[in-house]
C-alpha cells in the first residue's frame, strides 16, 4: 500500500482532513455527498501515487458512494506539516477514459 494513502486514511478516520475550495465546487458539481467520501476512506482503491509532488504527497483512489457508483478523489497531505489530510478534488470517472474497473487511464 501507498505510504501516502496509508497517511491520509490515518488522518480523515481521525477527523484531520480539510476539503478545499475546489473540492468542494467539484463534490457539488458532480453530485458526490462528502460523508460517503468520507465514510468510505478506508476501503479506498490506489488508482495513482504521486509521491514526490512538489506541492504535497497525493494520491488518487477510487472510492464508491452510497449506491456504489465509482468516485475518484485525489487526496494530498501537506509536505511542511504531514496534516491535514487535504480532499483536492473529487469526480465521477468518465467510462470513456478509464478500464472498466476505473483503476487504469485508456
């Protein structure tokens, strides 16, 4: 398992997470609840690891919502401080670009 994955499942199953603001626009705009991202941290699917990013060590997974659609979020976890854990953005994957079990970029 991703050392960062591992990181920000640790961080949002203690409550230290932040959404950021673009986050929050992309939740609202492809109709994905926070709570089910958040609920279902811990079963969350290494799509892509992003160790060295300059910015912050992130990570995308994929996770499924309430009714068990698939949702990418792509999580980071500040380099300065290790926390919070920080939800980036989050998407519904478009059949069209991924494997059928959205874990692979066609």
């Amino acid at each position: 398992m991703s050392e960062t994955l591992r990181c920000v499942q640790t961080l949002v199953l203690a409550g230290d997470y932040r959404v950021s603001r673009h986050g929050f626009r992309e939740l609202a705009a492809d109709d994905i609840v926070l709570d089910d991202v958040l609920a279902g941290i811990g079963a969350a699917v290494l799509v892509e690891d992003y160790p060295s990013n300059r910015m912050e060590p992130s990570v995308l997974v994929l996770q499924r919502d309430r009714n068990g659609q698939p949702v990418h979020v792509m999580w980071g976890v500040p380099k300065a401080s290790g926390r919070p854990a920080v939800l980036v953005t989050a998407y519904r994957p478009a059949l069209h670009r991924w494997s059928p079990d959205f874990t692979r970029r066609i």
